[in-house]
C-alpha cells in the first residue's frame, strides 16, 4: 500500500473512543476516506477495553464501510481501523 493510499485510510473515530457505555448496546460506526468521505469495505475493525487495549472483538466493515459491534457490555473502549 503506497503511503498516499495509506495516508487515505487513516480513520478519525472520535466519538467511538473511550465511550463509557451506559448499559450493553451495539457500537456502531463508519469507516471513510479521509478525502472523498467514501465508504472503505472490507476494512479491519477492533474493539479494544481502554485503558489497557485488550483486544474484545474485531470486525470487518460491509460494503458501505459500516461497521457494528452487539451486546457491548458497559465499559470504556477504543475502537481503531486498519485496511
């Protein structure tokens, strides 16, 4: 992946990180381009607790570049993008 591409793929998911869920719900989010604002399918999704970064769940974006985590339990995570 040439570094422009890379520079592309990059995913600001702010309102996703650290959030203190009130009870089990899905996390739910898009990943785009930084440029076009497109939709990335196929791109690797990980939740991860904060702090601490174990690894809970990972994922992988549909055709649209949506992504959904189920059943959340209450917590603080980071959730990252990777293609």
């Amino acid at each position: 992946m040439t570094s422009s591409r890379r520079s592309l793929f990059f995913v600001v998911l702010a309102l996703w990180t650290c959030r203190t869920l009130a009870a089990a719900e899905p996390i739910r989010g898009s990943v785009v381009d930084s440029v076009s604002r497109a939709g990335i399918a196929s791109a690797s999704v990980q939740l991860k607790s904060s702090p601490g970064g174990a690894l809970i769940d990972e994922t992988t974006t549909n055709d649209k570049g949506q992504f959904v985590f189920l059943n959340a339990a209450d917590g603080s995570y980071t959730v990252s993008a990777a293609g």
